[in-house]
C-alpha cells in the first residue's frame, strides 16, 4: 500500500485545491500495488515478509490505531524523545532514521517540526505516505531483522519504538548492533519500549494476555524486553553516556481519558488478533468479542497501566 490516507493523516496534512483527483488517483496507486506484497485474512491485509514475525495487519484501520498509540505515547512521555539531540535536529544536514516508522506518524510530525533535518523512516510494509508528506522525510522499505540498507556512521540520531512484537528476543543485541553501526559517532540512539502486561488484570484482561503470551511464545518474541534495553546500550563497547527512564503509573493530567484512549487502542487491536487468538484460547466468535469488551471495561475499572521505557545513549567519537 503506497498510501495510508487515514482521518488523522488528512487533518494534519490536507490536500490542497491544486490535486485535483489526486486522493483518487494515490487510492487507484495503493490497490494496484503488488499483490505479492500482501495477504488477506478475515477482511484485513497482512505483510508478506517470510522471515519477520510481526503479526499485526498493515491495511488503513491499523494506520488509524497507529496513529493513536503515537499520540498516546506523546502524551505519556510529554514529548516525542528524551535524547539530547534538539540541537543537532535544528542544524543543516542532520540525518534521522526512524526504524519500524509504521504509518509514519512520529516521523512526518518531527519532520514538520524540524525542518532543517532530514528523516528516513523503514519498515517491513510500504504503508507511508509517499506524496503528502514534508520534503525533508523520505520513507524505505526494510526489514530490521536484516542488514540496514545504509552505510556505517550514516544517523545523527537513530529512533525506535514499540518493536516487541516484531523482534525475536534473541535478535536483539544483533539488531542493537546493526543501528549502532550506522550511527554516526557522537550521535544517539534511543529505544522505546512497553511492558506488555498490566500491573493489575481483571479475569478477561488475564486469559487474552495468556493467549498472547503463547502467541509470543511461537515467535521468539519477549514480552518483557523493555527491561533490557538499558543492559544491551550500556553492553555495547562503542556507546556510553547511557540514561534509561521508566514509567510505572499515570503521573500526567487527564490521567481517566488517557487511560481510555488506551483501553481503545489495546482492544483495537486485539480484534485484529482474534482468528489466531480465538483459537488459542478456544473462546468462539461471540465470547472472543465478549472478552475484548470486558478487558476494556476492566482496563477502565481497574486503571491499568502498562509500564513503559525509554533508554538512549550515544556512540563514542573516535579517539585521534
């Protein structure tokens, strides 16, 4: 898909009266892409990428969740990163890569406020926009479990968030060691990252995790990754000045809609798991959907929160 036009998308980058046909026309783009790209399951498109792991959908209802989970981790963090690099964003040629961009959310939002660098966002689904976008952002596709596409000391800063889900446990430290080779010395790298369970869970809350966990399980991924990322900087010979945040409880206002806003995007997304979910938790059809509605309920009641992580560190400038 060449274009995720979600109702986000529009209001923040509308289309001017000159494109004339043009929405029809990136539409006509985006469905006669490649078919090979995708598959379908239950109505909603998939990657086709044989060795990620990644199972969430990559079609325009997953951009628009994409783009909530953005600004819910905006308003969590109360910015969009913790580096100290708003000084090199505001210079001339510095070089952003964004990894796992999704629908491109954090990226075309920095890009619009940093102007003066450029942003390269990847990911294993060409779902970004490719026309309405600002000049200084440019979008690829890549897969990270792979050799990045970029040569060594490329980024002035490196950005990757939410990636639990499609980096096996074991890949970690091979993927860390990959962004770290592109990064240029000096610069930073930061990493974001969820716990991905609940400090308290209701009884429905409680089986769909289990069966997520099992799913997680199949895949190599490890759901309590964000409590390493500091372990695997802080490992790495060529970083330093490594700093590592985490946040336990809402301490923000607003702290009710924000949990809702949550609730919403989780349960959103467990729909978009529910043929291999449903099966794992031998729930039927109506009791699945039962569930999801319950854990929602039960996210609200219970204010549930799931830790979150931030770490970021720099690469060390050469010794002359």
């Amino acid at each position: 898909m060449g274009l995720c036009i979600s109702k986000l998308r529009k209001d923040k980058f509308p289309l001017s009266s000159n494109n004339n046909g043009l929405e029809s026309e990136i539409i006509n783009l985006s469905n006669n892409r490649d078919s090979n790209r995708f598959h379908f399951e239950d109505g909603r498109r998939y990657h086709n990428v044989e060795n990620a792991v990644y199972f969430l959908p990559n079609d325009n209802d997953e951009c628009d969740r994409l783009h909530l989970q953005h600004f819910i981790e905006r308003y969590f963090w109360q910015s969009n990163f913790s580096a100290p690099v708003d000084h090199l964003l505001n210079q001339e040629g510095t070089m952003v890569l964004d990894v796992g961009t999704g629908a491109g959310s954090w990226l075309l939002e920095m890009a619009t406020n940093y102007p003066k660098a450029k942003f390269i966002g990847m990911d294993i689904s060409p779902i970004q926009p490719e026309f309405i976008k600002p000049k200084n952002a440019e979008f690829i596709e890549a897969n990270v479990l792979d050799p990045l596409p970029f040569d060594n000391n490329t980024f002035d800063y490196i950005f990757q968030r939410i990636l639990y889900v499609g980096i096996p446990g074991r890949n970690w430290p091979l993927v860390v060691n990959e962004l770290v080779r592109v990064l240029k010395p000096g610069g930073y790298i930061e990493l974001l990252e969820n716990d991905f369970q609940y400090s308290i869970m209701g009884p429905a809350t409680t089986r769909l995790i289990n069966g997520i966990l099992i799913m997680f399980d199949e895949r190599g991924l490890d759901p309590t990754v964000c409590y390493k990322l500091q372990g695997f900087l802080e490992e790495h010979e060529q970083l330093h000045n490594v700093h590592c945040e985490i946040k336990k409880c809402l301490d923000c206002e607003d702290g009710n809609k924000l949990c809702k806003l949550a609730s919403e995007n989780y349960t959103t997304a467990l729909m978009t798991m529910k043929p291999k979910l449903m099966s794992i938790i031998q729930a039927s059809s109506d009791e699945y959907d039962e569930l999801v509605k319950q854990m929602g309920d039960e996210l609200m009641e219970l204010e549930s929160f799931n830790p979150r992580v931030r770490v970021y560190a720099q690469k060390k400038k050469y010794e002359k």
